[in-house]
C-alpha cells in the first residue's frame, strides 16, 4: 500500500505486562506515506500524532485509564484510526482532519468517554463507535460528499454539524433500558440525507434535526418516552418520522415551499405539533393509540396549495382524541379521520 515510506514506521511507545502509569508519546512527520503507530497500556497515557503531506496514516492503540489520543494531518488521502478501552472515565480522543479523502475511524469502549473529530474538506469520512454508558461525541465536517457514521450505547451523546453539499449521517443511539440518550444534528447545504434510529424504551431520549438548504432529507425511527424536535429551511425538503412505544412527542417547523412531513406514531399518550410555512407543502400523520391515554395532534399551515391529512385510531374506551388543524391561504386541503 505505501511504496515509499520516506519515514518509516514509528512505534512510539510499547508498553506490556505490568501496569505503567504516565505514559507519553509524540511524533511529527512530513513528506509523503508517512505511517505511525502508537500503543500504550496503562494509566495516565498521552499520544500526539502530527502528520502533513500525502498518504498519511496513523494508528493509536490505548488501553487503560485516563487516556488521550490528539491526531492532526493536513494535505490528502489522510486516514487515523482510534482504539481506546477504558474502565471508567476521562479517556478522549480529538482528531483534527484538513484536506481531501481523509478517513477517521474511531473505537471507543468503557464509560464516561468523549470524541471530538474535525474534518475540513472534501470526501471526508467518519466512523464512531462508542460501547459503553454517558459517552459523548462532538463532530463537525465542512466541505463536500462528508459521511458520518455514529453508533453509541447505553445514554450516550452526540452533536453532528455538516456543511456542503451531498453531506450524509448515519446515526445509531441503542439504550434498551438506558435512559436520557441525546442526539443533535445540523447539516447545512444542498442534497443533505440524515437516517437517525434511536431504539429502546429510553427514557428521556431526545433527538434535535436541524436542515438548512435545498433537497433535505430525514428518515427518524425513535422508541418510547421519548421526544423528537424537527426544524427544516428551504425548498423540497423531507422529513419522515416514525414513534413507537408510550409517552412520545413531535415538534417540527419547516419553511420554505413543496416541503412533506410524514409521521407515524404507534403508542399511547402521543403528542404532534407542527407548523409549515410556504406553498406546495404536505403533511401527513397517523396515530394509532390503541388502548392507551388521549392522542393530541396540532397541525398549522400557511401559505398557498398546502395539503394535511391527519389519522387518529383509538381502541373503544380509551383515553379520547384531540385535532387541531389551522390552514391560512388560498386552495388548501384538510382531511382529519378519527376512528
């Protein structure tokens, strides 16, 4: 893969058997094809890695407490990799990308962790994998054709910012009996795809979606007790949501024209409110509550040619069914169904 290492592997710290404690390893490079790899055991362990050129690689391996990994590369082709096991807490990885095709992949398991990755460019992407309870991420791409891949368990945080344009999150939050997991993301530009599954009965989950531009999209799957806030600006922009469990809410806004929300929700004691201001835009919502307590919806339109179909399905006897549907303008359709 590299042909010319003009600087060749370094292994900057190798620690086995016995425990160490203070561990500290730091390396520069410049030129082309430069490879590092650092790994360390032990508690109290540094690494710094700094690289600037073309075809840079770099590799960090910690296992142990009080853990920091900081990577830097600027220039193409960059690729960093991440591991780090810890049994409970203060262990961080930052990763600092600036150029084009540069790849970051990284794997944290224990508790109390934290990520911050920075990529600047074009065809960035990022892979994070937190296995453990309260880990947070903080990631931020500008440029374009940025891909995010996000996976963390038991109540974890995440804050994803993209800007450009073809910018794609694939997001996982798994706490099937956690509780307060949280998510917010942001992507500003044109063709942005977000797909979120936060899963579980999470108690406390909440999920934050921010779309700015044009042909925005959102696919959201989310458990019970759990709350999703929506806002999209600009043209022909989609958002489908899907609830399932007990005691959920949506809140959405959008504004711009020919926008479509879509949202089901399939559990009792479930809330909607949503506003769309513009023209050509459609909402559709489902809920379906079974035996449970009341079902409550809200729905407000302005603008011209807007449609909003609202279904609400409750089982004889059960806690009843509030609608709301306000629309402003000229040639609108309203349909509300409750059964």
């Amino acid at each position: 893969m590299y042909d010319k290492l003009t600087t060749a592997l370094a292994l900057a710290c190798i620690c086995q058997g016995a425990i160490a404690a203070e561990n500290s390893a730091g390396q520069v490079q410049t030129g082309e094809n430069h490879i590092s790899e650092i790994y360390q055991t032990g508690t109290g362990l540094s690494a710094n890695s700094g690289q600037s050129g073309t075809g840079h690689y770099v590799q960090v391996y910690q296992t142990g407490i009080d853990s920091d990994a900081a990577i830097t590369q600027t220039g193409q082709d960059n690729w960093a990799r991440v591991y780090q096991a810890s049994s409970w807490g203060n262990s961080h990885t930052n990763v600092e990308q600036d150029g084009t095709g540069n790849l970051a992949s990284i794997d944290q398991r224990g508790d109390v962790l934290w990520v911050d990755a920075s990529q600047l460019g074009e065809a960035n992407t990022l892979y994070v994998q937190q296995s453990g309870y309260l880990n947070s991420l903080h990631a931020v791409q500008e440029g374009d054709g940025n891909f995010a891949d996000v996976t963390q368990l038991w109540a974890s945080t995440a804050l994803v910012l993209q800007r450009g344009t073809d910018n794609f999150a694939l997001i996982h939050q798994l706490s099937p009996s956690g509780t307060l997991s949280g998510l917010s993301v942001t992507q500003d530009g044109v063709d942005n795809q977000a797909t979120i599954n936060q899963g579980g009965d999470d108690m406390g989950a909440s999920i934050y979606l921010d779309q700015i531009g044009v042909s925005n999209n959102a696919l959201i799957e989310q458990g019970g007790h759990s709350l999703i806030t929506f806002a999209q600006v600009g043209n022909s922009n989609h958002v489908d949501i899907g609830q399932s469990g007990i005691s959920m809410g949506i809140g959405g806004t959008t504004k711009g024209n020919l926008n479509e929300v879509t949202v089901t929700q399939e559990g009792w004691d479930s809330g909607i409110s949503i506003d769309q201001t513009g023209d050509g835009n459609i909402i559709t919502a489902t809920q379906n509550g079974g035996f449970g307590a009341p079902l409550s919806a809200e729905i407000n339109q302005s603008g011209n040619l807007n449609e909003a179909a609202l279904l609400q399905v409750s089982a004889p006897m059960s806690g009843g069914q509030m609608a709301s549907l306000l629309q402003s303008g000229t040639g609108n359709l309203a349909t509300v169904t409750q059964q």
